[in-house]
C-alpha cells in the first residue's frame, strides 16, 4: 500500500508552501518521507508533529552552532574529544571536564591556561570556546597580538571605544599567546582598558607561556601587570600544563629527534 495514498500531490505541494514559507526548510525538503514513514507507522497525531519540530529544531540548533563558529574565528576546530589527556598527564581531567560545563560562564569566571609551547593550551581553549557555542553562547577568539594590533589602530583613528565593544560585547573572550611578542606600553594601557571593561562582566580564557611572575616583563610596566592580574585572577581558574610539546611528539614519531631532547619543560611557577 502507498504510504502517502492519504495525501493527495495538491496537498503535499500545499503543506511544502506554507513549510517553507515558515522557513521550515528541513520540513519541507523531508515532507513526504516523514509523511510516508508516519503512515507506515501508524503515528498518532502528536508523535508525528513532536517528530516534525523535533528535526526543525535539531537542525535550526545544528545552523546557529555552525554559524557562531564561524563568527568566533577560532584557528582551528578541535572538539574536547581529541585532545590527548595521557600525552599530558599534568592536566586534571577532571577538572578540564568541569569546565566544559560552561558553568565558569555563569559564574563569571576566568580559564587562565598557562605552559611552553607545543602543550595544547590553543587546543584546550578553543575546544573549551567549542563547548560554549554548543551551550548558546556567543564567543570570539583573538592572539594577543592581533588584539591589541586591533586597539592600536583603532586608538589612532579614534575608534577605540568601537573596538572595544567587538572585544566586549561576546559573552565569552579567548585571548591566545599572551607573553609570545613583547607589548610596548600603549599596548599594555589598551589591553587594561579591556580587561577593566570585561572585569566581571563577561569571562575570559586566557593562555600564555609565560608565568604570572613574568607579566611584568611581557606587558612593560610591572604595576599595569599587577592591575591586569589582580582582575584576571579575581574569580580565576588556573590550568598549569607543565609536558612536552605535540609538535615535540610529531617530530619524535618522524625520527627528526631523539627522546632523550624532549625532557618535559616547565609551565612555570603560578
């Protein structure tokens, strides 16, 4: 027997209308399947419309996740998944898995992941920044050298207070590789100004190879960094990677180096 005997071509062209006018576009371009595998079921009313909104929602979930994705720029798309937690023992799993609860979010809390590089810190913040998309929320990515490259410029066209609302308006801010270039101090002032606008307002995951005893040479000016840090750490967790490089793991499954060049480095005294 058809599945679809009940519903006439005119019908099915009618209900595709007014789906796609609703811009119920998985709807419509699954109709008559979902019509036929109803009919062989035998659904009742409720399950075949729970069934129908069920996948619009899915894939409406699916679009918005895919597209606050791309607005975040992240380098990369890595999942939590991939990361490889036995190459890097140092790190507390559990407390990673914590985090990828985006509770940290609501709390208002900081990620701060500090280690040499080659560790995964990149990885682990932006899977973390993944996992926040995931959760509905609106995150940006940025090095911080493009960062306050960023400000810079736009201190100089007198835009600053403009770019400071594209830094601040996400509900989540991932700045990477902080300690990686020096900051002269006009940068050192810029980057205050945002961490000030952020402060308690919106959290941040931050990650640099340097350790928090060394900010003040990396932002050139010891009391900037001791504001900035006394900010950042003020409802603060604190991932402290001390292990050997990926890239280090790379070149060793290559045969470029020897093991006995790859102690582990490391991640500095918090």
């Amino acid at each position: 027997m058809n599945a679809t005997a009940m519903t006439t071509p005119a019908q099915l062209e009618r209900l595709g209308e007014h789906l796609r006018k609703l811009r119920l576009r998985k709807s419509s371009e699954r109709l008559e399947a979902m019509l036929q595998h109803a009919a062989a079921q035998e659904l009742p009313y409720a399950d075949f419309l729970e069934q129908v909104l069920g996948e619009e929602v899915a894939a409406k979930r699916s679009q918005n996740i895919a597209m606050r994705t791309a607005m975040a720029r992240f380098p990369f798309v890595k999942p939590l998944e991939t990361f490889d937690f036995g190459y890097q023992p140092s790190i507390d799993k559990k407390q990673v898995g914590n985090l990828a609860t985006c509770h940290f979010i609501e709390h208002g809390d900081n990620v701060i992941i500090l280690g040499p590089p080659g560790v995964g810190k990149t990885h682990l913040a932006v899977s973390l920044g993944l996992k926040a998309i995931e959760a509905g929320y609106r995150v940006l990515f940025t090095s911080a050298a493009n960062l306050i490259a960023q400000l810079t410029k736009a201190h100089a066209e007198g835009k600053l207070d403009d770019k400071l609302k594209v830094f601040t308006t996400p509900r989540l801010l991932v700045i990477d590789e902080i300690g990686y270039l020096p900051i002269d101090r006009q940068g050192a002032n810029l980057f205050f100004q945002l961490i000030s606008r952020r402060y308690e307002r919106g959290p941040m995951i931050l990650t640099s190879n340097q350790s928090f005893g060394t900010w003040g040479e990396v932002f050139g000016d010891r009391v900037i960094a001791t504001a900035i840090l006394d900010r950042l750490l003020h409802h603060a967790v604190t991932l402290n990677i001390r292990g050997n490089s990926y890239r280090l793991k790379e070149k060793l499954k290559a045969g470029l180096v020897r093991s006995d060049e790859s102690d582990p480095q490391p991640g500095g005294e918090i």
